[in-house]
C-alpha cells in the first residue's frame, strides 16, 4: 500500500492488484479533476481519498 498527493492537496491510499491481462488508463482527482496517475500493465491501482485537499484561507468574508 502507498499513498499519493494531488496537486490540490488531496491524499489518496492506493492498493495495487494484479490481473492476468494488461490495462490502460488513468485516474483523476475526485476533487479538483487533475490526473492522479496512469498506468499501462497488468499491475491495476485502486483508489482512495483519505484526507481532503487544505482548506483555503482568506476566502471567509
């Protein structure tokens, strides 16, 4: 198990499993929409958000 940050902040756990044939694809953020990762083999990552991206100061009027 690993985990892996987006730009925006948000912290993903990734479990990783192999399958008998090859993948391609990639993942995006559930937060902001950057891609996260890409792969392309027969390791496939699983996602999960585990902690938010920060939260913005000064927006609060």
């Amino acid at each position: 198990m690993r985990t892996v940050t987006c730009e925006c902040g948000a912290v993903y756990e990734v479990t990783e499993t192999k399958v008998p044939f090859r993948d391609r694809d990639n993942f995006n953020c559930d937060r902001c929409g950057e891609e996260v990762e890409r792969w392309n083999g027969s390791t496939i990552p699983s996602f999960r958000l585990i902690a938010g991206p920060p939260e913005k100061s000064g927006d609060a009027e």
